[in-house]
C-alpha cells in the first residue's frame, strides 16, 4: 500500500480546485488528513469509444487522489450504459446493445492510462455485479426512493410537464449507480454536478446496507466546442486521443469566455498564474495569444511538447495564412463507401447525425473549395476540410 499524503495544502487544492460541491467537505478533509487510505471511486458509462477531455476532468481528479496516496477504483459501466443515465438529457436515452458498448470499450484502458497510473487502479465492471441481482432485491432497493424525489428532479420535471415520455428503466439508474458504491465499498465518489442525484443515491442505498455514508465530489460542467456541455452524443468533444493538430485547432476554436476555465478543469498549470492570465484578459491582452497557451498546454499533456510545438507551427501555417497543415490524417478505404460512413468510422466525426449537420451547414469542402452538399457523396481521393480546423486526406484503393 502507498504511503498517504497528509500536505494540507495539497488536500485543500483537490477539495477546491474545479470543484463545484463537497458532501461533506469537513468530514472528507479530516479523513484526508487522517492517513487512512480511502477507496475513491469514479464510475463511467462507455457511450462512446474516445473518452473526451470533459471525461478527463474526473479522471485528473482522481490523478490527485491517487498521488497523495489513495485508492482508486474506475468502474466501467458496461451494464449501466446499457439502459442510460438520464440526469442531463432532454429526451429519452437509447439503450445500447451489448456489442456497441464492447467496440466503445476496445481502447479504454489505453486512454484512461494517459491520465491514471493503470497499476495501480482497481479497473472493475458493473455487469460484474448489477446482472446478478435479482427481482426481490431491486424492489427492495427501489423502496429507498420515491416517484415525487425522480420527478423532482430538473429533467424529468421538464420531460413531465412537457408530456415527453419518462421511461421506469430511467428510474432504476440512480439505484444501478448508487448500488455501485456499495459493491465497491466506496469512501468517496467523484463526478459532474449534473450527476449530484446519483452520486447522492449512493449515500442512501450505502445506508440501506448498514455502510458509511461515501463523501461526494462535484465539478463544474465543461462545455465543448459549441458553447453546450461536452457531451459525445453532441458531437461537440475534445478527445483525448484527437492528432495533435486537431486537438490544437479546436481549443483555438473555443469561445474567449471559455478560456480560464479550461486552464483551471483542463490543465497543470498554477492557480496563481491562471489568475494572471485572468488579469490580463480583463486588461484587455488578445485571447488568442493567451488560448494559444492553453492548446499547448492540453496537446502536451496528452502528446509530447515536441508534438504541441509542431502542431502549433501548423496552425499558424495554415490559419495565418491560409494553408492547408503540413500534416494531415490520412485515411486509406475502399471505393464505393459513402465519406460520411469513413470518416466516423475513423472517428474524424463524432456521428452520422454529426456529419448530415455539417453537410447541410455547407462546412464540408475540399481544398480547393469545392462543397460537399450530398451527405451520401462516395469517396474519391480528396484533402477534406470539415468544418474550420479539420483536414482528412482520403485514399481509394
């Protein structure tokens, strides 16, 4: 076991930092520094194959609990993902298919050991456990809540008075979650405010078993490249495993207002120099110059700085003065599949609904400013730039 980390400065930058609340914060902050080694659980729905850098915020977080010495356990939610976590959806969430969810799941580790040290994080599944419990005890667990605490709840409230239609199997997610805390024997829980209700189930169905009751960390929501909450299902992410030069050009894309708050969730840099960069914005200093800093920051923390370097230069390159990147993805298919099919597939765009957008938006086109207009156009051999920061160059066989 590693030894525990009781620098209380330290303790008060995790409890603080990027930190929207702290179920209890006084309690939590004496077992930090009591030197127990406390169980901290972060648990993640795979509804998506790139896990995103909004994804990344609780994992850096646990990154922090995990350098002052404590115990880490990542549940992979490959049996909750199959019903659907409604606390931030407008609209009903489809189910996901058993195969779905084993294709998102290919390279999640690889991802999640560019932020954790994998050895030593208790990586489990929810499956392990959830598809074991049987009728009579999720009755009994679903007596732990009450229909007015769901349809308290801001969107199922909305969904309700709109006549959107709620679905039950909705319902049983916080207990899916909660119980979750309990076959882990969570000290703390980890995750977006939006998951509050969840993250508060876990408390109570941790009582129900005659347990203590797991701390609860909340963060502030990352918005994406559009302004609206990171979410995959958008299309609107910042992947933790995008080309250097993609990542770059998106952060560059990012609203001006968005800037401070992706150094404080997104990267290493001090609370003391953020807020100079703060005052210099406020002083009236160009954001670009100051963005161009943070896009450094974040591709250097998930590349190399040589990478970062690079892909700096090809940003000026090709935005500056108008140019196409020195290097772009290549991809290598076959003829008579559709561009939109190939360039999901290679996880260039997020989805099909993602490509019909940007095809009716007029934001696909060639380099030589030809615009696709067809969202089932073939491919040929072609530089695409979609959007105003990405460039695919495709090879038919």
């Amino acid at each position: 076991m590693d030894k525990v980390i009781t620098d209380e400065s330290k303790i008060e930058e995790l409890l603080t930092r990027g930190v929207e609340e702290v179920i209890v914060k006084d309690e939590l902050k004496q077992a930090l520094l009591s030197g127990k080694q406390l169980r901290i659980k972060l648990g993640v729905d795979p509804t998506g194959g790139k896990i995103h850098i909004g994804r990344a915020v609780p994992l850096r977080k646990l990154r922090e609990f995990q350098r002052l010495g404590h115990q880490i356990v990542f549940i992979v939610g490959d049996f909750t993902a199959q019903v659907g976590d409604a606390s931030d959806k407008s609209e009903k969430r489809p189910m996901l298919t058993r195969a779905q969810i084993d294709e998102n799941l290919k390279d999640y580790k690889s991802q999640i050991s560019k932020i954790l040290d994998i050895t030593k994080t208790e990586f489990v599944y929810n499956n392990d456990w959830l598809s074991k419990l049987t009728f009579a005890e999720i009755v009994t667990l679903a007596e732990c809540f009450s229909v007015q605490q769901m349809l308290a709840r801001r969107n199922f409230k909305e969904r309700y008075e709109q006549g959107k239609e709620i679905s039950l199997r909705e319902f049983l997610y916080p207990i899916m979650q909660g119980y979750d805390s309990v076959a882990v024997k969570a000290d703390v829980e980890i995750g977006g405010f939006d998951q509050l209700f969840n993250l508060k189930a876990g408390r109570i169905i941790q009582e129900h078993y005659g347990m203590p009751k797991q701390s609860i960390v909340t963060f502030t929501m990352l918005e994406g490249t559009d302004g609206r909450k990171m979410s995959t299902s958008w299309g609107n992410i910042i992947s933790i495993v995008d080309e250097p030069f993609d990542m770059f050009g998106k952060i560059m894309a990012l609203h001006d207002d968005l800037i401070i708050k992706y150094f404080t969730l997104c990267t290493d840099v001090s609370l003391e120099e953020i807020e100079g960069f703060k005052k210099e914005l406020e002083g009236g200093a160009n954001p670009k110059d100051i963005k161009m800093r943070l896009a450094l920051e974040i591709v250097t923390l998930y590349h190399t700085e040589k990478d970062a370097s690079l892909a700096k230069n090809s940003w000026i390159e090709t935005f500056s003065k108008g140019g196409v990147p020195e290097k772009v993805p290549e991809i290598i298919t076959e003829e008579g599949k559709e561009i939109g099919d190939v360039v999901v597939e290679n996880n260039i765009v997020a989805s099909k609904t993602a490509w019909r957008r940007l095809v009716e938006d007029k934001a696909v086109g060639d380099t030589n400013g030809n615009i696709v207009t067809d969202v089932k156009e073939l491919v040929k051999n072609v530089t695409l730039k979609i959007g105003k920061k990405r460039f695919v160059k495709i090879i038919v066989k």
